[in-house]
C-alpha cells in the first residue's frame, strides 16, 4: 500500500527573540513513516536551480541551505526511496537520478533530465524557516 504525504509548514522564530545574530538556514525535517529525499529549487543569480538529493530518515532533518535565504521562495520536491513523489507540487522543474546541481527549468528530457512538481514555498523573506513531511490523514 502507497503511503502518501503532505507538506506542513512553520516558522521557527526562537532566534529572533535572542539578542545574537539569527542562523540563517532551510530545513525539512521527516515526520512520515519512510526515508525520502528531498530536492529544492531556488534563484539564483537570474536563474533557476534545483539541487538534491538529501535522505531524510523518519523523525530526522536536513538543511538544505546553510546561508540566508536567496529568495523569498523556495521550491521542494521528495519522493520515496522507490521513487514516487509524496509531496503535491504543480511547478515543474529538472532532477536527475543521482545527486545534482542544475541550472535552468526548461527542457529536462532532451539534457537527459527527469521533470518533476516542485512545491513552492513562500518563505515570507525570513532568514529561517523549517518544513515538516507528514504523513497523510488519509
């Protein structure tokens, strides 16, 4: 039986209230029942970038970006260890079998790319942010 997933979203703004210079970072962290990896994409410069894969094992994070946020959104995309996606996204950007750096969106197949539906998250210009994957209520 597939188990699917959804995204749940927070903030996390315990640093802002200390009196020293706040983390900047992205993080996702898995609260589902299956390891998944997880890609995202982002501006950079004038131009879109995807990058993956990180594994993320059951009740465990990954920060995906260690600097401040380039942008006030950022895309992600994860799928199971089988390759199917357990989140629900609608932006379609490039990934590849193994881990990647890439540049632009368009013409995934003909770069010998795999198209998938990215989320978009909108980071509302914070300098932190953290994303939960659940397992769905279904």
């Amino acid at each position: 039986m597939r188990l699917f997933h959804r995204i749940a979203f927070i903030v996390s703004a315990e640093l802002c209230l200390l009196p020293v210079a706040a983390h900047a970072e992205f993080v996702a962290c898995n609260r589902s029942f299956d390891v998944v990896n997880i890609a995202i994409g982002r501006k950079v410069g004038d131009e879109f970038q995807t990058e993956g894969w990180w594994t993320v094992g059951t009740n465990q994070c990954a920060t995906m970006i260690k600097e401040d946020l380039p942008a006030r959104y950022i895309y992600v995309y994860a799928q199971d260890v089988f390759g199917r996606p357990v989140t629900d996204g609608d932006v379609p950007m490039c990934v590849s079998t193994r881990k990647f750096t890439i540049r632009g969106l368009g013409d995934c197949w003909s770069r010998g790319l795999v198209s998938a539906d990215f989320t978009e998250i909108d980071t509302g210009e914070a300098n932190r942010w953290t994303i939960f994957l659940e397992p769905s209520q279904e």
